[in-house]
C-alpha cells in the first residue's frame, strides 16, 4: 500500500551544516498493517509525515501510495490526496468548537460533496464502533480528550482512506486512555483494511504495532522483530 523508497528531506541552515531532518529512508507498510515510526523530539519524525502527507516535498526518493508517486502531485492533486486516500490523526484536533462532535466528525466526508444527513448517517456506525455514538449530539467541547481523540479517529476514517497516518495520537491523553484509543485504532484499521503509519515517541504505543523503526537524526536504526505484540485489554470510562 505504501512504499517509501530512499526519502530525503534537508533543511538549509545559516552559518551550519544543512539540517537532514529524513535522511534515505526506506520503509513499507502493506494494507492492515501497523507500522510505528519511534523517536525523541527533533528525530525527524513530524517531517516524515508531512512528507507522506504531501505537504512538503522531498529533496529526493519516492513516496508510492497504491503505486503512484505521491511527490509528484500537483497542489490540488495533493488536496485530493488528503481528501479521499490518507487520514490524518494529530494532536492538534482542529474541531469547530461550535459544532456537534457528529458535525466535527462528517466534514470530510461534506468536503466530498456529501449531504449532512447523508454523511451522519454513514459516520454513524463508525462511531457507534468507536463508542462515541451516545456523545454523537453532544458540544465537541463538552467531550472528554479520551472521547474527542475517537471523534478525531472517526473523521480522519470517515472516507475510508487506504492510509492513515497518525501523529502521537497519544501525546495529551494519560496511560489509560491511551491504551483505549491505541487498542481501538489498532482493531478498527485492521477490520477496514487500512495502511497505518504510527509516529511516537511513547514506548507504550509499540506493543499495539506490526513492525516499528527508531528514527535518529533523520536516519533509521534497527527495529524489533517482525513479531506483533498482543495489544493491551481495553479499560474502562476512557
């Protein structure tokens, strides 16, 4: 589904050596499959994505998703791209506080063309597997973090993309819920068939993934086993 061939991105640096924020790296990650990208702050990770994101554009390498070279698509090709074929999971929820967790849950699917009640009825079932339905109707803002990273799930999942990135999806909540969204995450991109690639600085997000890479200075190092690890149980009133 995705294959990321020899990836370099360097930043320019005034009076230094440029910054080589991905430096030929190479990876693939198969339909269902989950792949964490493990690193500390600054390893080049955030680049990574938004590479694969289409936001910014390689130095050089390819970026192949279902086969097409996604570094070559034009500004609206690349918004398409976003659209309908990658999911986006970040910190950074970007809700509309003025609308309902449902309404914040179905703009993408309304940025296909799709008609309100048309796009809740479709993101219904997704939130009822997420256990977010009873929440549907409630202010985004009256949701719990553990509540509104499902919303966020939800919307990023919401035109069945093949891809889905997901950027520290697990950086402002506590362990516990933490583990909830991980495991739903984890369960939910399996049952659909999606592409994931994980990006994290949490060890505890490793025991839920297929294959993960540790990033340094651009660069990947070795990597665990092609072993998966059972995921955690699911906790309660996360």
């Amino acid at each position: 589904m995705l294959d990321v061939r020899a990836l370099i991105k360097h930043y320019s640096s005034v009076g230094s050596d440029p910054v080589r924020a991905v430096d030929d790296v190479s990876f693939t990650v198969a339909a269902g499959e989950l792949v964490a990208i493990y690193g500390p702050s600054g390893s080049g990770k955030t680049t990574l994505l938004k590479l694969i994101a289409a936001v910014l554009r390689p130095d050089s390498g390819e970026i192949l998703v279902a086969g097409r070279n996604i570094a070559r698509l034009s500004e609206r090709e690349a918004a398409r791209y976003r659209l309908l074929e990658m999911g986006f999971v970040s910190q950074t929820f970007h809700f509309i506080p003025s609308l309902s967790a449902i309404d914040n849950a179905v703009v993408r699917l309304m940025g296909t063309g799709m008609r309100p009640k048309e796009a809740q009825q479709r993101i219904t079932p997704l939130l009822a597997r997420l256990d977010v339905d009873a929440k549907a109707e409630s202010p985004i803002g009256e949701l719990s973090m553990g509540e509104r990273q499902r919303i966020a799930i939800a919307k990023a999942l919401s035109t069945d993309p093949p891809l889905l990135l997901a950027d520290e999806p697990t950086g402002n909540l506590d362990t516990r819920r933490g583990r909830a969204v991980l495991t739903l995450l984890s369960e939910v991109c399996r049952e659909r068939g999606t592409a994931v690639v994980l990006v994290t600085h949490d060890a505890e997000a490793l025991h839920y993934v297929d294959r993960d890479y540790a990033l340094r200075d651009g660069r990947f190092g070795e990597h665990r086993q092609d072993e998966p690890i059972a995921a955690l149980p699911l906790t309660e009133g996360s």
